[in-house]
C-alpha cells in the first residue's frame, strides 16, 4: 500500500492501493475497505483516485458521496 500524503494533517485515512478498477483504502483504526467501480460507480474509483494521489480530501469524499458502497471490509 500507498501512504497516503494527509496533507490537511487530520484524514482518517492512512494508505491506499490503486487497482485496474478499484480502490483500497486503509483508514486510521486499520480497517481495510475495497471500493470497486461495481460497487461505489466508476465515477467515484476515478475520484478517490485522485485524491488519494493529491494527498488531500479523500476521507472527506468518502463520507460525503461513497459512504458504505465499498466491495467488502478486507480486516
């Protein structure tokens, strides 16, 4: 995985994995999610990706517009 850069210093989320069509995101208590464009839409794998290359508003949008649409809780 990816550490993710938190470049507001507050994210809940601490590393990533880009997949061909999905997105894993470790977030601050060790769970991992899979977010997959079956499961959240296309649309959103695309933004999460960039923000989590960004380093800046990922656990945000996650809250905001994916919430629960992940594939399934990898821990």
């Amino acid at each position: 995985m990816q550490r993710y850069a938190n470049r507001s210093g507050h994210s809940g989320v601490v590393a990533y994995e880009l997949g061909t069509d999905s997105i894993t995101i470790k977030f601050t208590g060790g769970d991992r999610y899979l977010y997959t464009e079956d499961s959240a839409g296309a649309v959103h794998i695309a933004r999460m990706r960039e923000l989590a290359e960004s380093g800046r508003g990922l656990s945000t949008y996650i809250s905001q517009h994916v919430r629960d649409r992940y594939a399934r809780k990898l821990n």
